[in-house]
C-alpha cells in the first residue's frame, strides 16, 4: 500500500520535524494544542489517497511524489510590502483585511480598522486568552480527520483567522482573508485554517481569496469551519486564482442552525490541481444553503469539487449549482452527494452540475449522488456535458466577432450564471479577467483542432 | 456592383440545394426573394453569410469586386454585409449592450477604424433604438433571451442600425411577426435605406413588401432563380400562388 513516507513527500517526516523545532517555530495557543496532538496521531496512522479509494478515484495526488514539499518558514518580516501586493487589492473593498503570506499572518499588510460591537476578527497566533467559546470550539472541533490532509492541517497549522458575529450583529461590509504564496527555494506546502462564528440573529459576508505572486510552486492545504447560528446568515465567497503550478486543497464544513441561511459562490480557477471538499451539515430546521461553484479546468489543470450536503433534520433547502469549463486536456471531477436522512421529511434539494467542453481532449468525470431515506421531499439532480453552440457561434461571427473573441464572450456567458452572485464588481472583474486570459493561452489550439474535424 | 453571384451551387449535408442562381445588385437597391419553402431562400442567405455546413460547390460570388465565399463570416460582417436572421440565436449570459459594443468595436478594429469608447458607443446606440421603436430596456437584457418574437426581430433590425451594412440579408424577417410588429419593423428598414445600401428582402409572403416596397422581385425555385421582375411580380404571386411558375419550368 502507498503510505505517506513513501512519497517524495513525506508527510510523516513534516509531522516530526515539525514536532522537534523550538516551541516557537508553530505557534500554539493552549486551546490549540489537542488539536495540534490529534492531528499528529493522525498523520501516522492514515494512509495516503490511492485510487482505490472512491473519493479520490480521478484525483490522483501524484503531484506528491513529483516533488519534494517542505513547511515554509514563517515569513520574515517585510518579504513582501503593500506595493507588492497593491495589484491584488480591491478598490472596492471597504471592509477588515486579513492577509496571509504562505500561511502566516502578515499584520503589516492586515488592516482590521474599527470594528463594530460585537464583531471579533482576529488570528490563532494573535488570539487573546478570552476567545468567545463558540468560536473557540469550532477551531477545537477535531471532526473526524476524513483525510490524512485534514489530519496534517490539524498537526501543522500555520495560522489562520478567526471570525466571530455575536448574536444579533450585522456587519455590512465584508471581510476579506487574502492568501498570497510566494515563491520559496523549494515547494511549501501551507496550512491555513479558519473559523468563522455566526451567532444567533447575526449576519456577515467574508471574502476568501487564495492567490499568488509570481508562479510559485506551492500546496495550499487549507481547512475552513463555519458555523451559522439559528435565524444567523452568512455569505461566503470564495476565489482561488492560485499559479499554474500550484496545487489547492480546501476541506470547507458548514453547520447551519434553524432558521439560518449560507450562500457560497465560488470560483476556483487557478492551480494546476484544485479541489474542495464542501460539506453542509442542516443541524437545524428550516434552514437553506445555496451553493454555487465556478470551476475552471484549463490545458493540464485538474479541478474537482465534492460536495457532502446532509439533510440531517426537516424542512431545509439545499441548491447545488455548480458549472465546470475545460479546455485542452483539462479535467474537471464532480462528485455532489446530498443525504437526506430519514426524518429529514420535506427537505428540498436540487442539484446540477453543467460543464462546457472547449475540447475533445479534456475530461469530465462527474456523479451527483441523491441518498434519499426520506419518503415527503422534493429533491433533483441534473449533470450535462456539452460543447460551445454552434448556432451561438456562428450569430456572434456574423456580427464580425472573430472566433476566438466568439469563444470568450460565450464562456463569460455561461460563467456569469455563477459569477454574476459574486456581491462586488471588482471580485467578479478579477474572476472574468482570468478566465480569459486562461481561455486566450489555450483557445487556439482548439480553434485548430475544430477545423481539422470539421473538414 | 456591390453584389454579383454567378452560377450559384451549393450543398447542404451532402445534398444540393442551390442548382445555378444569378443576381446582381447595385448599392441603393432592394430586393426581394421569394419562393416556396424548400426552395432555397434561407440557403443563399447563409451561404452569403458564411455559415459551416453551407457549402459551395461552385460559381462565384463577388461582393465589391472580391470573392465573399473566400472570407470567414466575421470578415464578411466587417466588410459590411449583414444577415438579420430568422431565428435570431439566444445568447443566456451574454449582455446585449456588451455584445452590440463588442461587435461594434471588431468590425471597427478589422477596418482600421478607431474604436468607439462607451460614452460614444452609448450616444450612438440610443439615436438608433429610436429607428426600431425598441424598449431600451432590452438593451440591458442578455441577447434575445426570453424576446418574443418580435423583440427579437426589433434586436436583429437595430444592429443593422448600428452596424450600418452596406448590403442587409433579412431572412424571413417578416415571419412571426404580427401586424404591428412588422409594420415598425418595416419602418426600420425603411429609415435606413440610402442609396449606398442594398437590402436582400428573403421571404414567403408578399405581406412584407406592401412595407418594405422593392426594387426588383425574384423567384427562387428549384435552387435557381426562375422569374425576375418588378413589384408587380409580387402581387400576381400573391394572386396566383407558385404552383404556375414550376408548371411553366415543367413545360
């Protein structure tokens, strides 16, 4: 069998090495401590994803024998300044930035500004002594390590943030955590986790971003807890543009109380290899997720999402929509699985996944999975796997529309179902400019292929 | 000559449809093609605007002098020939402004003309909305999606308005519409005819021309052009059907 220390990468090795540094190396608070043990215990008895194992069947994790991953040092102090990072900014972003540098908390180019009552942002290497217990919880909450980089994240943390709403506030403006990599001498492989806390009646949009400067090769390894309280709401967004050698790992769970509300728009359009495990779990009544995801699988990219939606208890409402594009040989994995348990009675769930092929040479491989013990829902899936109209094609041509420009401005339009949720312009500019420059690189090795079948 | 088709073939998935058609037109003229169904009408429209699967199988067609059917369809659009279709496409996600623009700007850009910024874009657009009597608020809509019928017919005659063609193709444009939706239809078409433009008025039904009043009348029949004449041709087809003139082929 394939174990960890059998990889170029030996995440075993991470784990000790990790444990014999000065005390210093990974800050700890005390509360973080079981978390950091349990993760360890983990590591070293969970076996690496192979093939065989269903969840992880089209998404080999080979980028881990390629290359030798090492934990980045903490960054020093001024590796980047806000003129590095300036272009990566939003000129309409009004609200707390948290920004981290290859994991680790950069303060200097944070900017947390006033925050409401009721609001508390801050990070797990920062947090004062008296964090509010819900949040601390969360960040505590060693759910059983699906994985072994559940497991790892949980061991080696680097930093992250924490978010907590007490009940009742409502914070208009949002928060933004902005991941940068920096290149390094060697491949990192970082571990960010936050927790986001939304109390009873509160209400909070938080902004994700994972990018990079330059084309590091790096593996972001991120875990993200979220609770929402009952009647509380909060939307999520979510835009990885990472290099084109990176790879992206986020393992995303939701609890969502009565009457409680989660939207997640989602972009992930970087990396040379993608994926996020998204589970919801409906541990209240009446409460409603709706989850959008923008996947983007460019020549060599591979981007995946698995969705782990579970209608525990009545009465909620689930929407799945998530939309793939793929070009050269990209590939594009979606596995939506939504469970409604037997007394979840009057759940209402729809799925789809619908993916746009720009190529003959890419590859979709998806599977909703509805497990319904339940006998009063209403729950649908739908998954289709098409190519660019060629009636749409040809109108746009004939307005003078060169081909590839025809191209672009069709994905954009099959995009913008997801992309048009993004709140801020500038979120949804940052996600259409890449797009297309993505498309562009590739578009006219598909123009060429299209005519040579055509004739 | 603007337009000069010679001894038009062409084939449709393999099968012939145009068997040898010929029509010259000449920049301010408008003319109307009419026939049966299954004819060929849409065909020639197609094939003039460069659509894959419309294949030519010989003949020539100049336009200004240089051979069209060598061009890809956007070259055709930039050198200022339009097709308003018949089934106008839907384009979910694709911003109508946006789209008008983009077109706009690539025709343009292909005839080494400065592209115009969204104020002058804006300024130009909102003169010619008025032309087809269009709600502007469909301006901001995505391209024809969830139109009726006659939304998207007023879509189609405002790019001609914008792009201001030198030769329009207006396949069937007449089809589906009601009466009062083909008349501001038709007064579109009307405002922008110029004695350098030419309109190719494609249609079943003699309706449209009591509007869009023609120059020349032609009949498609069997993939060539059987009968030429003035309006009146029109209205003794009206009369008398297609059935005479595949009689007077036949005999």
């Amino acid at each position: 069998m394939n174990t960890a220390e059998q990889t170029s990468t030996d995440l075993r090795a991470l784990v000790q090495a990790a444990g014999s540094e000065a005390a210093g190396a990974l800050a700890t608070p005390g509360w973080l401590t079981p978390v950091r043990e349990r993760g360890a215990r983990d590591v070293l008895t969970m076996p690496l994803p192979v093939r065989k194992d269903e969840a992880w069947r089209y998404t080999p994790v080979g980028f881990l024998e390629r290359q030798s991953y090492r934990a980045p040092q903490v960054a020093a102090p001024g590796i980047l300044v806000i003129a590095d990072i300036q272009h990566l900014l939003r000129p309409d972003s009004v609200g707390p930035r948290l920004v981290f540098v290859n994991g680790y908390h950069a303060p200097a180019l944070s900017a947390i500004g006033t925050l409401p009552d009721g609001v508390t942002l801050t990070t797990i290497t920062q947090a004062p002594g008296q964090l509010p217990v819900g949040l601390r919880q969360q960040v505590e909450r060693v759910a059983e390590h699906r994985h072994v980089f559940s497991a790892l994240n949980s061991a080696l943390v680097s930093d992250g943030a924490l978010i907590h709403l007490a009940a009742g506030t409502i914070l208009d403006s949002p928060i933004e955590i902005l991941h940068i990599a920096v290149g390094t001498d060697e491949p990192g492989i970082c571990h960010p986790r936050h927790a986001i806390v939304v109390d009873e009646g509160a209400q909070a949009r938080v902004v994700e971003r994972y990018c990079s400067v330059g084309d590091p090769v790096y593996f972001t390894n991120a875990v993200v807890d979220v609770h929402v309280a009952a009647g509380a709401g909060l939307v999520h967004e979510r835009l990885q543009t990472e290099s084109v050698g990176a790879q992206h790992l986020t393992e995303l769970r939701v609890t969502l109380s009565e009457n409680s509300f989660y939207r997640h728009v989602a972009a992930a359009l970087g990396g040379e290899w993608s994926r996020t495990n998204l589970q919801v779990v409906f541990a209240g009544e009446g409460a409603e997720a709706d989850l959008n995801g923008l996947m983007l699988a460019g020549d060599k990219q591979l981007n995946d999402v698995h969705l782990d939606i579970r209608h525990d208890v009545p009465r909620c409402t689930s929407r799945e929509a998530f939309k793939g594009i793929l070009d050269g040989r990209g590939r594009i994995v979606f596995d939506g699985r939504i469970l409604v348990a037997r007394d979840a009675q009057k759940t209402d769930a729809q799925l789809s996944n619908d993916n746009l092929m720009l190529s003959r040479s890419a590859e979709v491989d998806t599977k909703p999975q509805l497990e319904i013990y339940a006998d009063d829902v209403k729950c649908s899936h739908g998954t289709t796997v098409g190519e660019l109209d060629k009636d749409s094609l040809f109108y746009l041509r004939s307005r003078g529309i060169p081909e590839s420009q025809a191209m672009r401005m069709l994905c954009q339009g099959f995009a913008g179902d997801v992309l048009d949720r993004l709140a801020d312009q500038s979120l949804r500019e940052i996600a259409q400019e890449l797009l297309d420059k993505r498309l562009s690189t590739s578009g006219a090795a598909l123009v060429e292929g299209e005519s040579g079948d055509a004739s | 000559m603007l337009l000069s088709i010679k001894n038009l073939t062409a084939e449709v998935e393999g099968k012939p449809i145009l068997q040898g058609v010929d029509l010259d037109v000449r920049p301010g003229e408008v003319h109307a093609i009419m026939g049966p169904n299954g004819s060929g009408k849409s065909t020639l429209a197609h094939v003039l605007a460069g659509r894959d699967g419309y294949d030519v199988t010989g003949g020539e067609v100049l336009f200004e002098g240089q051979d069209l059917i060598a061009l890809e369809p956007e070259e055709r659009a930039s050198r200022g020939l339009f097709l308003a279709f018949q089934y106008p496409v839907e384009l979910p996600g694709v911003n109508n402004t946006h789209f008008l623009k983009e077109a706009l700007n690539a025709q343009r850009k292909s005839r080494g003309e400065p592209e115009l910024d969204s104020v002058a874009f804006l300024k130009l657009v909102r003169e010619k909305i008025k032309l087809v009597s269009m709600n502007p608020e469909l301006l901001k809509r995505q391209v024809n999606t969830g139109f009726s019928g006659g939304e998207k017919k007023r879509n189609e005659i405002l790019q001609m308005a914008v792009f201001e063609p030198k030769l329009a193709v207006l396949d069937e444009t007449d089809s589906g519409l009601d009466i009062d939706a083909l008349r501001t239809v038709s007064e579109g078409v009307n405002a922008l005819r110029s004695p350098d433009r030419a309109v190719i008025l494609v249609t079943h039904y003699q309706r449209l021309l009591d509007y869009i009043e023609p120059d020349f009348v032609h009949v498609l029949a069997g993939g060539r052009i059987v009968r030429s004449g003035d309006k009146t041709l029109a209205k003794e087809l009206e009369e008398k059907g297609y059935g005479w003139l595949a009689d007077e082929e036949a005999a």
